[in-house]
C-alpha cells in the first residue's frame, strides 16, 4: 500500500504522536511518500532504522500525482485537511485526517486512536465518506487556482466599515439582494463552520444541498436559505469601495465590483475515510457538545 503523509511544519507536542503514525506504517510495510514540511519530523524518528527504509519526499501536487499514492494521511487540524485538497484536486486519492489540531470536524481521529484507526485502514474495515465541493468562475479575466473549496466560498467588503449588497441570481432568475458584511455559499461540509457561526444550520454531510448564510444582515428577514446542489448561482456586489473579497475556504481574492461570480457543484468530490470509530452524530456531540444539557 502506498500511503502519502501531508501536513505543517509540526508542532513539537506532535512529534511524539507522528512517530507513532511512522512506525507502524513502516511495520506495516506501506511505501511511505512525505510532504516536505514533515521531512525533518519523520527523519528524527529512529534515525539508525529509516537508513534502510525508502520513502520519497513531495512539495506539490504533481509529485504527489507521481507517487501515486492509495491514501493520504493528514496530520494536523481541519484546515490541514483543506490544505490536503488543493494538493488532491480530483485525483481520487482517500484521506484519513488524524487531528492535532484543536476542533478536528474533518480530522476526526483523536491521537489516542491513531493505531487503531490505521489498524481499520490496512484491515478494510472502514467507509469513503464522499464531500461535495464548490468551484466559482467569473466574469472577468482572472484566473482562479484552484477554484473550488470544500467548505464554502464567502464574499465580504474590503476596506470599509460599511455594508455591501450581494445580488444573487439562482439559475439566472433573481434570487435576492443581501445587504450585509457578506455573503457565505456552504457545502454540508462547511455547514459546521463559518456559516453555523453566523446562524446557518446544520446539514448531513451526505446532503445534495448548498445554503446562503448572509454575514450579519441589517434585514432581519434575511434567513439562511438551503437549495439544492444542483442550482447555479451568480452573484454581482455593490461596495462603496467598488472592491470586495471572496475566500475559497482560507484562500483570498480580491475582485472590483464589476466582477460576477458564478458559483456551482464541483465535477469531482473528496473522499474521507470513515472508520468504525468515526461518525457524524458522535463528532457534533464531542466538538459541539450538541444536545448536552449542563443542568443535569
């Protein structure tokens, strides 16, 4: 099995839980490829043993394309596993987050779990959990890359205080003006992130649904607003500072307020392995603490 290792530079609090991950994939006999912020890491690892073990080392996505790997492992939190994707794209390669970050919703395995959730991966015994995506086009001529974003696409004012308003059309029909900070479009996947921040609800993972969270609306009617993944939007937006921002997950862009963006479903999907350990209604109760009620 070839497995590929990607994460950030580590924390040293970390090191100890990636020697674990190391050694028993080595013990398993996996061809192990390492992206280059974890070289160091994995070399301090029992230095005298790696000497006779082969791994190769990655920095970008054609690389990793060349390795060719059956899995990728992500060490660190859920945006190393937003980072994962850009690097993924539609290659089709399954990732196991292990969360050494702090929320872990996307890198669900705890650190405690760590070897018994590669045993679940070598065994066979664990689920692909298929995510939408987001991919945004525009109007003028910049190109966006990547374009997509597994979480949500946000649009937001630029250097100003004062509000903007977003207009927003769904399959070319007029849709609504949101005038507010901004505008969040979210897969189900980025339904427990900024957009439940800011009132929006929270959606199966599996769900064929988008919703539009407004950014603090100054209308009070303005209410998240669910559609099916299928719908196109296009959005125009009128800022007083004629620019505006738009983040595909943590990456920015700025755009001048002539600028449409037309914002869709992905044609690929990212896979996440799901282990007997891991499920979506037990993540919402340990990260959320949801339903918990601190009377009793």
């Amino acid at each position: 099995m070839r497995i590929a290792l990607f994460g950030r530079e580590p924390k040293t609090q970390n090191l100890p839980y990636i020697e674990v991950v190391v050694e028993k994939l080595f013990e398993e006999g996996a061809k192990l490829g390492v992206y280059s912020p974890l070289k160091d890491a994995v070399e301090q690892i029992k230095q005298e043993e790696l000497e006779n073990l082969e791994y190769l080392v990655f920095a970008n996505d054609e690389e990793l394309k060349d390795f060719d790997p059956d899995f990728l492992i992500s060490l660190g939190g859920d945006g190393t596993i937003l980072d994962a994707t850009v690097l993924i794209q539609s290659k089709d390669i399954p990732v196991l987050g292990i969360n050494m970050g702090r929320l872990g919703f996307l890198a669900n395995v705890a650190k405690s779990s760590i070897e018994t959730s590669l045993d679940a991966l070598f065994t066979g015994r664990f689920q692909l959990d298929f995510r939408t995506l987001l991919q945004v086009k525009t109007s003028c001529n910049k190109l966006l890359k990547p374009n997509f974003a597994l979480n949500e696409i946000t649009i937001a004012r630029k250097e100003t205080t004062s509000m903007i308003t977003v207009h927003t059309y769904l399959n070319g029909n007029y849709l609504n003006s949101y005038w507010a900070d901004g505008l969040i479009v979210s897969t189900p996947t980025g339904s427990t992130g900024y957009s439940l921040s800011c009132g929006g609800p929270i959606i199966m993972p599996n769900s064929d649904n988008f919703v539009l969270t407004p950014i603090a609306p100054h209308n009070l009617t303005m209410r998240p607003f669910v559609i099916n993944d299928t719908n196109a939007l296009r959005m125009q937006v009128e800022s007083r500072e004629n620019e505006f921002l738009a983040s595909l997950d943590s990456r920015i862009h700025s755009f001048t307020s002539d600028t449409e963006l037309l914002i869709q479903k992905a044609d690929f999907r990212i896979a996440l392995v799901q282990t007997e350990l891991q499920d979506f209604p037990s993540t919402m109760r340990n990260k959320l603490s949801w339903g918990r009620d601190y009377r009793n």
